[in-house]
C-alpha cells in the first residue's frame, strides 16, 4: 500500500522539488533537458542555447556549465 498524499498538483515548482531522474533544467536557459540513463561527468550541449554542460549531480539530477 503506497498512498502519495501530496500536493503534486500544483504547477510553477520546477526548483526546489523533486526532479524524475533524467530530467532537469539548463542553467543557462531554464531550457528543460532529459536525460536518458545520465552519468556523473556526461557532458552534452543543450538544444536551446547550445551551451555546453556537464552532470555534476546525479540526485537529484544537475548540470554545470562544462569547463
Ligand atoms: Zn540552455
């Protein structure tokens, strides 16, 4: 039995919370990345801004600008 009471309903909370694992925010451009099966140290270019970035955090899900 596995009752979520929480408020997951509420839209707007894209920092702070909780991300699904593979999904997350580009730190130049808020731009919204997926991620399939990311790893520490995975670097790839976002499609918005084109900015190179790096995962510096698994969980929750972070990138960093690459340097
Ligand atoms: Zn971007």
């Amino acid at each position: 039995m596995s009752s979520k009471k929480g408020k997951e309903s509420e839209k707007g909370m894209i920092r702070g919370g909780q991300v699904k694992k593979g999904e997350t925010y580009c730190p130049e451009c808020d731009g919204r990345i997926i991620i399939k099966a990311p790893r520490l140290g995975q670097k790839l270019t976002c499609n918005d801004c084109r900015t190179r970035l790096q995962v510096i955090n698994l969980n929750p899900l972070e990138l960093d600008w690459v340097a």
